[in-house]
C-alpha cells in the first residue's frame, strides 16, 4: 500500500517524531510511505515525493513540521480538489494520514467521499478541543512552554509588585489557559466555558493585597477577548500596576517533550495498523493510556473541559 502524511492546518510540536515514527514503522509492515509538503496547498499542487529512511534521520527533536503544513481557501472549490485526486493517483497513493485538527478531518472527508481516497486523522492541536482524546499531539509542549514563561514572568511580578496578565492560545478552548493557572498558582483565570466572577475576586484579591499580597499572576485565554479589560480591572478597581504578556506562537514552537515524542510514535502506528485492518475515515485518539480509533462524527463533537480541572480554579461560577 502507498501511503501518504501530511500536516495540515497549526503546526504543533511532536509532528516530526509523528513523521519519523510514520516512515520507519511504514517500511516495517512493506508499505511505501510518502510525503505530501505543504498541507493541502501542497496537495492540489502536487507536492507529493517518496519518503526514506534519510528524509527522517534527526528529526526527532525539532519543533514544526519538516513537510509544512497550510491552510488552504482553494480546497473549498472542487476543480482544485479533483486536481489534488489526480496527483494522488498519478503516484497510485491509496490513503493519507492527515495531522491536523477538525477543519482539516473535514475537508479530507469531503476528499473521501467524493473520490474514494481514504484517510485517517491524527488530533494535531495545541488547542487540545478534538472531542474523545485526552491530549492531542503539541499540548504538552506547548504547555511546558507557557509553564517556563510565566514561571519567569513571575520573578519580575514579585520583585516590582505588579500584575501581570498573560494571554494563552487555545482559540475557542481554554484548556491551556486552565491547566496553566492550574499548574502556575495564578490567581486568575479566564477562560471561555465559564464565567469569571469579578466581584468575587476583587473583594478576595483586595483583602489579600491588604494582607501583604505584593503581586498577581492573571492568565486568560485568548478565546475569551477579555485581556485588556482583563488588565484594566487589575489596575483601576484591584489597584496593582499591572503588565500584559501575549505569548503567542511561541507555544507552538520548541523541541517537543518527552510526552509528546512518544504521543508521536503512537499516533504513527496506530494510524498505520487502521489503514492495515480497511479502516476509513477513522480519527486516532488518546484515551486513558491507550490509542484508540474513534469515528470522525464523535471527534467533531463539541469538546469541553474535564470539570475536575473546572474544580481546581478560582473566582469561576
């Protein structure tokens, strides 16, 4: 069987040692794998080689994707996506293993089922908002990430007594932002999925201040809009001077943790053992310390945060 991975949508670090993992275990059950560069860009322009053993050699801890990865507004007018059938078939590819997240397993199902060519997804995400698996690949390193900023963004809270407020990536999804706060002791946390009571945290964080408090860690996920008022409140009605740190695609960014390298070779080889058993337009998942397939209809279900993790969080309703 010749098959293909590509990387589509944000990158995400562990999608080298997903590539790596993909070549190699490829070779070991006598397929033919291959590369396809630039997402699906690369796809309609026909960006597609043969992969061997040198393409992977010292990859494994290099952050981003070796093969690119796109978005791609030509993908919604079907002449370009007949013309990305035509390159798959011109090298006889019979399936792709896509890493990406629910946009990119839903225009590689509409791929499917207008022409026939299989496909099974690996959850490829910072975000962690693909519904049935436990982390999605990148989360922890983008985690570890965010855990060194604002352990260092805490010195110089503490040294100069102010706020800082430091935005998370995540888009609809505060799962980053929440395990963050979590993992980090900040005082505040905003996130999407549920309320932030303010009053309550002014009257607590007002008492404490009085108490000796001399500063504030404040993360709020990007998915909120809410980091500007976020830091107003902190400077005006809190009374704290107070700094904000957007941090931005560096928690994309970074060679991938330990976590993520072996969540790569996982991902990998499941995938592959799918495709070996005739499975079609199945997503991998992480689930319990175990990799399972998933159906695509159930990884588009809306994703929600664990409430243990809920729980743990401060000034939330």
């Amino acid at each position: 069987m010749k098959i293909a991975i590509m990387g589509s949508g944000g990158d995400a670090p562990g999608m080298n040692p997903t590539i790596k993992r993909f070549v190699e275990a490829a070779y070991e059950m006598g397929h033919e794998p291959y590369f396809v560069y630039d997402g699906l860009e690369g796809l309609i322009d026909g960006k597609i080689t043969k992969a061997i053993y040198k393409d992977v050699a010292g990859i494994i801890h290099r952050g981003g994707a070796i093969i690119g990865s796109s978005r791609s507004k030509r993908w919604y007018e079907k002449e370009y996506r007949k013309k990305a059938y035509g390159n798959l078939k011109a090298q006889d590819i019979d399936a792709i293993i896509v890493m990406g997240g629910d946009g990119s397993f839903r225009a590689l199902d509409v791929f499917k089922k207008e022409f026939s060519i299989n496909f099974i997804g690996i959850p490829t995400t910072i975000d962690n908002d693909i519904y049935g698996t436990d982390l999605c690949l990148g989360v922890d390193t983008a985690l570890n990430v965010i855990r060194d900023a604002v352990d260092k963004i805490r010195d110089t809270a503490s040294t100069f007594a102010r706020a800082f407020v430091i935005e998370t990536m995540g888009r609809e999804c505060g799962y980053l932002a929440a395990v963050s706060a979590i993992t980090s002791g900040a005082e505040v946390c905003v996130i999407p999925e549920v309320d932030f009571n303010k009053p309550l945290a002014t009257k607590i964080l007002k008492k404490e201040i009085e108490e000796g408090r001399r500063y504030i860690l404040a993360i709020v996920a990007e998915g909120t809009k809410r980091t500007a008022e976020i830091a107003k409140w902190l400077e005006e009605d809190i009374g704290m001077e107070t700094r904000v740190t957007v941090l931005g695609h560096i928690q994309r960014g970074g060679n991938p943790t330990v976590k993520d390298r072996m969540l790569g070779f996982g991902f990998a080889l499941k995938a592959l053992e799918a495709l070996n058993a005739g499975k079609e337009g199945q997503i991998v998942v992480y689930k319990n310390g175990e990799f399972k397939l998933q159906n695509l209809e159930d990884a588009l279900k809306p994703y929600a945060i664990d409430l243990q993790i809920l729980s743990m969080l401060h000034f939330l309703d």
